[in-house]
C-alpha cells in the first residue's frame, strides 16, 4: 500500500524531536501538539502506574514508533472533528456529495493491521485506551452518523471546549421514554395538520411543512430548553414554508382562525389597511412550557421578500430587552428559521452576522434553524451557491453550525438544545442546518416534476417524518409506539375537524406587556389630524436647563480644539442673538424627549459626529479619545439616549431600527443616511415594511429616517434622495415626508413623533450645506411657542395683494430663491415653504392660494423635471393652477460637473424670477 504518512507531516523523526522540546519546555511549542504530548503522558504514565501522574513524565516513557502511531490516531480524531460533517448522513433523500473528507486511515499512515491495536490515544475521544476499531466506531458514531458538526474554526477555548463534551457526551445520551412520546406528539402535529389542510383545501396555498415537519418538535425543544435556561420570551422570524404549521401548533392560533382564513370567512381589524395573506401574518401568545415557567411568543409579520425580517426580529428583540429586561439579553432569544436557498443566497445574511457582536446592535445571539429543502424555486442546491454549505457563512463569525437529518427527530431534538444552551451560555449566534425535502413544489399548486423528475421520484416513495420515526421506536424497542401513533393520529384527527365543524378550540389566553399596552392606547390617524400639528413647544427654563447641559462637558475632560470652539461659538450666538444652528436644534428635541422619560435611539454611518461634522452628539477627550455623550445625565430620572455608529450596512441596519421602533412606541428611533441616496440599499425595508406594514398588518411605527438631500455640485450620487420614490409610496396617511429648512422645524417634527396619538415612520430630506447656513438657525421663541410648520408663508412681502408671482417650494431652493428676491427687492414675488410634502396640507395651501390670488403660481424644484416633488403635485394639488420650474428631465440624479451645476442652478433662480 502506498505510505500516506506523509499528510500528517509525523515522521517518527519529526515526532520524537518534538516530543523532546515539550519534555524540555512545554510552552515552546504549538499548542495542538502541546495538547497531545499532555495527554499522551497522562494516559501512558496512568496506565504504567495505576494511578494518576500529577506531574508531566521527564523522560520519553515509550520509543518513537508508538510515539508516531499515537500521534497518527490522535490526527485521525482531529480529522473527524474537523470534517466528520463531510460524510455525515444527513441527507434523508439522496447520497452525500463527495466533497473529499479524506478520513480513510491509509490519509494518517494507518491500516487495516492497526485495528485490533490499543492507542493511549483514545482518551481524547473520551475512552481511555482503546483499540484503533473502537476509537474509529466511536468517531463515526459522533461525527458520521445523522448530525455533521462545523465547529473547529472557533478560535475561543472555552467554547470549543464546552461544544466537544456537548457533542461527544451530551449528545451520545438516549433521550427519556416521555421525551420520546412528546417527539411523537409534535410530530403527530404537524404532519396530519399538513394532511388536513391538504385534504379540505385542495389546491390551495400554504407552503406546506411536509418533508419538514421535524421543525415542530424542533421549536417545541428549543422553547422548553430556554425556558429553563432563564428565557421569558422568544421572537421568530420566518419566511412561507410552515409558518401556518408553526401558527397553529407552536403559537396556539386556532385552527378556526386559520380554517377561516382558508374558508375565506374570516373578519380582520377592518379599521385600517388591506390585510395580505394568510402565510404573511404575525400572532403572540403567551406558552406553557413543560417546567412550569410561561413563556412569551412572538412570530413577526413579514413580506415574501426572503429573509428581509431578520433584521426586524433582532432590532424587536433588542428592543424588548432595553426595555422590559434591564438589557439582559438572556431573557429574551431570537429565532430566525430560513430556507436553504435563501439564506446562501441573500446577502442581508452577512449584513446581520456582521451586527451580531456589535455593542449597537447585539442581542445575546440568535439560533439560526435552516429548514434545508435542498432546492429553491426550481433551482437545485449546485446552482444556488459556490459553497459546500448553505451556512458556510456562519463561519465568518465563528458561528457552530449543526447540520442534522431531519428524518431523525431525536438527533434534530439534541442539536436543537445544545444549540440552545450554547446560546444562552456564550450569548453568540449558531446554526441548526435541518436537511430535509419538500414533499411538494414552491407551493402546493406547482409541479417540482417538471425540474426534478429524479428528485421527486425518490420524494414521492418516501415515509414521511412520523412514519419513519414510528418504524426507527419499533425496531429499537418501543413495542407501544406503533399503537399510540395510530390512536395519537385518531384522536388528532377528531379534533381537528371537531374544530373546523363545531370551533371547540379557545384562544391560548395572553397577557400584554407594557410596551403592547402603550401600542394599544394609541389609535389610528385622521385625515383631520394632518390640518394643524399639535403644541409641541418647551418652557423658556427648559429651554436654559437643556442648552446650557448640551454646551458644558465634564471636569477634567478635554475635548479636541475645534470642538470646543464649535461650542464656544454656539453659546456665543445664543448669547448674542438668542438663536441656534441646524445640530443644536436637533439636539435639544432630543434632551427634551429624555427629560420626558422618554427614549433616544439613533444610528446609522458616523452618526455620532455627523457626516457633515454638525451633530457631534458624542464628543471626545483629545487625551485618551475618552467618549463623552452629551444627551446623558441632564438630569437623575430621564430617558436613554443610545447613539451608535453603524458597520457600513443599509438594509439591515435600517431593518434593525424598524424593529426597535416596532417593540416601543414611547422611544424615538432614527436612522440617518451617509448621502440620502444610500437609501437605494435598503429598498426592500422601505417598501415591504415602511411604508406599508400598518396597511397590510395593522402595526404602526414611529421610525425617522434622515436622508441628506440638495443640489450641491457633488455629482449624481451625492445630491438626491429621490424624494418621488418616497412620495409615489405615499397613500392612506401611511408615512410622513418632510423637506425642513429651519432648526426650530426639526425641533417640532422631532418632538411631534411621540406627541401624536398615533404613530407614522416620517421621512425627512436633511440639509447638508445648509447645516451652517445661518438663514437656517431659529430664534429661542420659536422653541417656545406653537409647533410644526406645515407650510411657512413669506415674511419678506408685505401687501399680498401686490404679488404678482408665487414661488412654493421645499427644502434647500428656498435659500437660492430668497437669496435673490431679497438681493434685488423682489416685493411683489412671495416665496412659499412646503415643510411637508405628505400628508400634503391641503387647507393651509388652499388659503395662502386665496391670499395671493392676483398672483401666477409656480412651483420650483432643484431636482429635473422626471424627479423630485413635481409628479406628485400634480397628482394630489388639484385646486391650485400653477406652472413648473425644473431640471431638465434626466436619467442621473444630477450632474457631477461643478461648473455644470453652478449654471443649472443659476438657469432655475433666473427663470424663476423672469418668468
């Protein structure tokens, strides 16, 4: 036989030379060859003596070709642990796909002649010594069998070393008689809820769970497992396929909830929106787990856009622990349960691991459960991803990854709760990688034969979860079970049409947590409550109170030189013109939320400071960089304000916020933009969940984006937020879009989030020039007095009736515009503010149109024509004639020549006032 020794670089002479040094000097060498002479010496010197030795043998106590042959065994052990999960059996349809483990003892100079040979070795796979046949069986036992473990990439000793006696002894115990008979229960469950509905709903939609139906008993596992490990409440995120299976027999809905939904009978909350489908919607209830402790559940609603609620639950999850759990994180877990296809190939997958340490967004880690249906759509796992693994990216992150055989609930059941405890004992993601099939196409009305003939040749012959297992309990010593299967089946059977003819079944009763309870005192918006925005003004001592607290900074901290002299300057403007700046207004709308008792949360790329260097909510030591948060400790009771600068993400980071914002209606909860077009990256969240989840799912949120916005000559990716997306999203009072070119305006509409009764994500295109532009900066009174400008009228003109020309228009252009009616005396030219582009306030429009009736009316826009807020004025401003003012339409943004833009905005200013 050709020598392979060679693999495991152990020539006896390399060995024995080694072996020396560690005798010499243990800490000279490697660590993992350090490990091996340890217990190589251990073992030898425990069998030599009968005893235990407490000291390290100071002489080579065996010669140097056993010394190579225990090393060979001990690289053979190391090899299982590090690819055993290449040949695991855990695909229950088909043959596993070579992927060249190389694990064969002719790769560790080892053969056939060694098994019956006793190795000290076998003491590192928990036998003692033992023979090369026993220590291989034991090997393949754990690392080959119906559950594959990636884990050896994890760098931290203590989890590699709580993970290794997890799997090779946990994990080896047989589960208890009344285990099993719950694995049998759930499974009962879901697969004849699946026959059920398959049977009465023919030809209809569930993205059914069969061929998964082991996702049962697995959440049942994982949600008795946390709760006696300290849980309280659990949050899953997931897409179609079981969603209905996981509503009825892991949340409690009644099955004549979900039969009414099929019957196409049910009532929803007719209030607000459209509703969306069945396999769309979210439920909580409260549980009963099988020690005793209840436990609250939460499935979040989400679109069919794949794996675009993670972020959701992890913001949600994070939001309940600031909240109700004093941000202990082990009290609240979230679950993300994704398909094989789109958890490879979603990239918002990277984006939430890359969050998953991050102090600003951390949530004490996630169980992440793959219901691996080895195919998408149609498309098979070759030509769904490069990898080995649909989860080969939890790596990135020392993530474990668990790959298990969903046809053996027990191993699915052990993976799930060691998957569990490591959660709560580590606070770090991991990976439960289900293999399993799906029994029919993407959804029930599709046939997968036209794709994979040979696939769903072999899908059609095989048992079905339950029967397997009954058949795996009858051949190994559960006489009972088939009987119980059958009366199990009869029994479930019964009752469920029980509860579809007689509706037997009650609702699981369910306790609302105070942050449900603030949700439930709120109430849906009123065309009406968009004519005035309410009082959102401070107290002239309030005012002192928070500005003086934002412009000081602890003794003895040093901030850097033009910090202190931006402060300094702040403070000297206040003095001298009783007025503040664009970041100071936005500041103080924040401390006086906080001083309310209520929360702050921000974040997005260099939020701290601000893009454009104006926020500087976070101020540093230029000593020893020492962090200084200026909102903190205004005063011993007050809101948090937690600001963080976010890894360069949009889609989850933004997703992450919704979430947040979606758990607590009294915190205000902002996400700014680096340039208000990198809102591009984040358009799923936008679309799917911001703009309409109150319509489709009945939830209110609060969430501000800030989108950076203005012609400034810094080219096309640097100018437009695309206010018409935004605006074309509007309809039924879903979001609130704001252009706000005064500080004091911020301030308001800052303040009006948590003012109103309701609560609606607003969308607000910021300045970034104008930040430092003074004709931006807001005299004390109007801090003091009324609240959010809808429409600001011109206080330059003074006789209405001499205006012969009208000038509206939003955001930075009124700078331009004033500029030259005020340069050049323009009395009977009357330039109009439109603060709020929607909901669009009809009245106030209405009566400054019959104010400056005697006037031609034009609407000027820096943005080409094609954008900006034309189209949507047109649309919705049906009373009031008027021309418009634009760029040229245009396929970019803007141009991003600066000479080029210099006379396209001079072209719009003189056009405007020639006109």
């Amino acid at each position: 036989m050709k020598d392979f020794s060679y693999i495991t670089h152990s020539h006896p002479a390399f060995i024995e030379n080694l072996y020396n040094d560690f005798l010499q000097n243990p800490e000279s060498i490697d660590p993992e060859y350090r490990k091996f002479f340890e217990g190589f010496d251990f073992a030898i010197s425990n069998a030599q003596n009968g005893k235990v030795s407490e000291t390290v043998v100071s002489e080579p106590s065996v010669d140097s070709s056993q010394l190579n042959k225990e090393f060979a065994v001990y690289n053979l052990i190391q090899a299982y642990r590090k690819k055993g999960h290449l040949i695991a059996k855990t695909n229950p349809i088909r043959e596993r796909k070579d992927r060249g483990a190389h694990l064969e003892l002719k790769y560790f100079g080892l053969t056939e002649g060694d098994l019956q040979q006793s190795f000290a070795a076998g003491q590192f796979i928990g036998l003692g010594i033992a023979t090369l046949q026993q220590i291989l069986d034991r090997l393949q036992q754990i690392y080959s069998k119906h559950i594959g473990v990636e884990y050896q990439y994890i760098t931290k000793p203590n989890r590699l070393e709580w993970l290794e006696k997890e799997i090779e002894t946990t994990m080896q115990q047989p589960l208890s008689i009344s285990s099993k008979r719950r694995v049998l229960d759930k499974l009962n469950q879901g697969v004849i809820f699946e026959k059920f509905l398959h049977t009465k709903y023919i030809g209809q939609k569930r993205f059914s769970l069969e061929g998964g139906e082991t996702t049962i008993a697995a959440l049942d596992a994982i949600i008795n497992t946390a709760a006696e490990n300290n849980v309280q409440e659990v949050v899953i995120g997931m897409a179609h396929r079981g969603r209905l299976n996981v509503l009825a027999n892991t949340l409690g809905k009644t099955y004549e909830q979900i039969f009414s939904e099929f019957e196409g009978t049910a009532i929803p909350d007719q209030t607000m929106g459209s509703g969306d489908v069945k396999y769309h919607m979210g439920y909580s209830s409260d549980v009963t787990a099988s020690n005793g402790n209840q436990i609250h559940l939460k499935l979040m609603p989400n679109p069919s856009h794949l794996e675009a609620v993670d972020p959701l639950v992890l913001g949600f999850s994070r939001a309940k622990a600031d909240v109700i759990y004093g941000s202990e994180f082990d009290s609240v877990l979230p679950i993300l349960i994704h398909g094989d296809a789109s958890i490879a190939g979603q990239g918002i997958i990277y984006e939430i691991l890359q969050m998953s340490g991050l102090k600003g967004y951390f949530t004490g880690g996630t169980i992440h459960f793959i219901i691996n249906n080895q195919i998408g759509f149609t498309t098979d796992f070759d030509d769904a991803r490069s990898a080995d693994y649909s989860t080969s990216v939890a790596a990135m992150v020392q993530a474990p990854v668990l790959h298990v055989n969903g046809d053996d609930p027990e191993a699915v059941i052990r993976c799930v709760e060691i998957a569990t405890r490591y959660r709560q004992e580590f606070n770090s993601d991991i990976f439960v990688d289900m293999v399993c099939y799906r029994r029919h196409g993407h959804n029930e009305g599709d046939d997968p034969k036209f794709t994979q003939p040979a696939l769903y040749a072999l899908i059609d012959k095989h048992a079905n979860p339950r029967e397997t297992y009954v058949q795996y309990l009858l051949k190994n010593g559960e006489s009972e079970a088939q009987e119980l299967a059958k009366e199990m089946e009869k029994k479930f059977w019964s009752d469920l049409q029980e509860r579809l003819d007689e509706v037997k079944q009650n609702p699981l009763p369910y306790n609302y947590q105070q942050p449900e309870l603030w949700w439930r005192s709120l109430r849906k918006a009123t065309v009406e409550d968009f004519d005035q925005s309410p009082a959102t003004a401070i107290s002239e001592d309030q005012f002192g109170k928070l500005f003086n607290h934002l412009m000081q900074w602890p003794e003895g901290f040093k901030p850097l030189r033009k910090v202190e002299k931006l402060l300094q300057d702040k403070v000297k403007l206040f003095e001298t013109e009783q007025k503040v700046d664009w970041a100071t207004g936005e500041l103080l709308a924040y401390a006086s939320l906080l001083v309310d008792g209520k929360d702050v949360r921000m974040s997005g790329q260099d939020v701290k400071r601000g893009t454009f260097s104006h926020r500087h909510a976070v101020i540093y030591d230029e000593t020893n960089n020492k962090e200084y948060n200026r909102l903190n400790n205004i005063q011993e009771q007050q809101g948090q304000f937690r600001i963080y600068n976010s890894l360069l993400s949009e889609y989850a980071v933004l997703g992450f916020e919704y979430g947040y914002a979606l758990a607590n209606p009294n915190a205000l909860v902002l996400w700014e933009a680096q340039f208000g077009d990198f809102a591009n990256g984040a358009q799923i969240i936008i679309d799917q969940f911001i703009s309409s989840a109150e319509t489709k799912w009945q939830r209110m949120n609060g969430l501000v984006m800030l989108l950076p916005h203005g012609y400034e000559g810094q080219g096309p990716e640097h100018s437009s937020a695309r206010l018409e997306r935004f605006l074309q999203l509007c309809a039924e009072l879903n979001i609130v879009v704001t252009n706000i070119t005064t500080a004091a305006n911020l301030f308001h509409a800052l303040r009006r989030q948590l003012t109103w009764p309701f609560r609606k994500p607003m969308v607000n295109f910021s300045p970034k020039a104008n930040l430092r532009l003074t004709n931006t900066y807001s005299h004390i009174s109007q801090f003091t007095e009324g609240g959010f400008k809808e429409v600001i009228d011109d206080t330059f003109v003074q006789n209405a009736e001499q205006v012969r020309k009208v000038l509206f228009c939003s955001g930075k252009v009124y700078y331009d515009l004033a500029e030259r009616q005020q340069k050049e005396n323009h009395t009977d030219v009357a330039i109009i503010r439109i603060e709020q582009l929607y909901p669009l306030p009809h009245k106030q429009l209405d009566a400054l149109y019959q104010k400056y009736s005697n006037a031609t009316w034009f609407w000027v826009q820096e943005e080409p024509l094609n954008m900006g807020a034309a189209a949507f004025l047109q649309m919705h401003l049906k009373g009031i004639n008027y021309g418009i003012i634009s760029r040229q339409p245009s396929a970019a943004t803007a141009t991003g020549y600066s000479k080029v833009h210099a006379q396209e905005q001079a072209e719009i200013v003189e056009t405007a006032f020639s006109v």
